[in-house]
C-alpha cells in the first residue's frame, strides 16, 4: 500500500527539504554556479555578434530580426536546459550510485515523489540563476528588443522544470559517471539543430522533422515569442507539449526511483 501511494501521490513539502540540501552545497560551491553562468553568455558574444555580422537579419513571425536578436533566446533556453540535467545528473547519479544517500533518505517520512521534485527544485534554482542573468546580458546587447522579454525568465524556468524531470528519469537508467559521456554525445545535436542558432527551416528535411519534435525547439521558441514581443497561438502548443514531456519523465523518474531504492 505505501509503495503504491509513493508512485502515485503527489509531492508534498519535504521535497524542499531535498531541495534544501542541495542549496547548502550550492552556498560552498557558488563558484561553479558563476562559470555556468558565462558560458551561454560567452557563445553569446562569439557567436550573436560575430557571425550575427555575416546572417544578418531572420524572418521570425510576421517581423525582422537581427541574427543576435534571434539566437539570444535560442542560448537562453539552452542554458536552462544545460543547467538542469548537468545538475540533476551529475548530482543525482552521485547520491544513487556512489554514496547511496538515498537509500537512507527513503528511511525518513520522505518518499520517491519528494526526493524526484526536490531534484527537480534544486535544478530549476540553477537554471533561474543562469536564465536571469543570461537575459540581463542580453538586454544590455540589444538582443531583447520587447519589454514581454521580462516574461522570458519564468518560461526559462519553466524550460528548466522540464529538462530538470527529463534528466531525473535519464539517470535512473545510468549506472555509472561514464554513461554521462552518452548522454552528452545525444545532447551536442539536439543543441546543434533545435533552432537554438537556426530555424529549423534552414535544415535539411530529415534534421527538420528532428528539430520540430524536439523539445529545446520548443522551449526556445517559447523564449523568442516573449523577447521579440511575438506572440501567437504557438506558445501555448509550446506549453503543452513540454507539459506532456515533463509530466511523462516525473512519472518515470518517480516509479523507477521508487523500484530501484526499496527493492
């Protein structure tokens, strides 16, 4: 009977206590935040203004768009999702299979739910830190041409939430730190060819189905409706998928947390 309440209960307030654990070892380790914080910016610079001379400007909408403007959005839904999954998977993949914190955890009141929403929580806190300051940047560059641009950071964090789920449910199939690196080897082209730098019309046809269905097109295309005041009927399509993806791998992550620490 308890298992099957922790599989299909909600989350209750002890998944901050989770969360809260991984906050006090974010105050020791700040400095790794703040060089996650400059990398997006960094490509950014390199690549916003400088192959953004040589693009020009991108049809987005019915408007115009600089090539900074366009890609900014782009980086910005990328650095969320970078910032949940290096956070939930490196962080969790420890306490799962290194110390096994979480076997003790689950010998508290706390159940497989909170321990998956605590995760989440904790790496949507590092995706806000990095999107907030991302989107000041990007202000100050001029690659925030609408004041919805001030929307962008909580449907980055939004972006975060979902990716955050997605790698909860990743790790639980992980079995050391060395299956990150395949993890990573899949993330490089959903970067590449999500229309974080390009739309996907730009693709060829078999990467532009791929780039549709993929959820950091979405999420990007969510962030550039808000910062080029284009809005329409896509963002909420946006918003329900990702729903539907995030709604799916917390479902996942929870049963296998759940099968995996008690069995």
């Amino acid at each position: 009977m308890t298992t099957l309440a922790s599989r299909t209960s909600l989350p209750t307030y002890r998944s901050l206590r989770v969360a809260e654990r991984k906050y006090v070892i974010y105050r020791r380790e700040w400095w790794a935040m703040l060089l996650g914080t400059f990398q997006p910016v960094l490509y950014l610079a390199g690549i916003g203004l400088g192959v953004g001379t040589l693009v020009g400007t991108i049809d987005f909408g019915d408007q115009q768009v600089s090539y900074l403007a366009y890609v900014a959005p782009g980086l910005m839904a990328a650095a969320a999702m970078n910032g949940s999954l290096d956070e939930v998977i490196s962080s969790l993949l420890w306490d799962l299979r290194q110390t096994k914190i979480h076997d003790v955890t689950l010998s508290t009141p706390i159940q497989p739910v909170d321990l998956a929403a605590g995760e989440v929580l904790a790496a949507v806190l590092r995706a806000t830190t990095y999107s907030a300051s991302f989107l000041a940047i990007s202000w100050i560059l001029g690659a925030v041409p609408s004041l919805w641009g001030l929307l962008a950071v909580p449907a980055a964090t939004f972006v975060g939430a979902v990716f955050a789920c997605v790698g909860c449910a990743i790790t639980t199939y992980l079995r050391t730190h060395a299956d990150i690196g395949t993890v990573e080897v899949v993330l490089l082209p959903i970067l590449l060819f999500s229309a974080t730098l390009f739309p996907p019309s730009a693709y060829p046809a078999p990467l532009h189905v791929l780039a549709e269905i993929s959820p950091l097109t979405r999420g990007a295309d969510l962030l550039r409706c808000l910062t080029t005041g284009e809005l329409h009927w896509t963002i909420a399509a946006d918003i329900a998928y990702l729903l539907g993806i995030a709604t799916t791998s917390f479902t996942i992550a929870v049963h296998r947390l759940d099968r995996q620490l008690r069995h």
